[in-house]
C-alpha cells in the first residue's frame, strides 16, 4: 500500500514536484488531442498530490 503523501521524505517530495514540472512541459508540447487529455488527467493527480503535501520546514 503506498504511503501517505504528508509521510514522504525529502527525495520523494522533489521527485513528485519533478514530475509536475515535467508533466507541464511535455503538455506545452502536445498537439494530439487524445495524448493531451490523457497528460492533463496525469498532471491533475500529480497536483493534488503535491497539495497534499504538508509544508516543509
């Protein structure tokens, strides 16, 4: 079972902050209806991830 989000440590917060960057740059570069709803719907999931992160500090 994955874990908790608010449980991640430091690597695993970057690399999923990574990944949104990463998911929004290959959708600026996406022309193909089908593969851009299928980043979008990738890139949502990713974001609310990342929301549920609790601050770093």
């Amino acid at each position: 079972m994955p874990r908790h989000t608010s449980t991640l440590p430091a690597h695993a917060r970057y690399a999923l902050v990574t990944h949104v960057a990463e998911l929004q740059a290959e959708l600026a570069s996406i022309s193909c209806p089908r593969e851009r709803r299928t980043i979008q719907a990738e890139l949502k999931a990713a974001q609310a991830r990342v929301a549920q992160l609790p601050p770093e500090g």
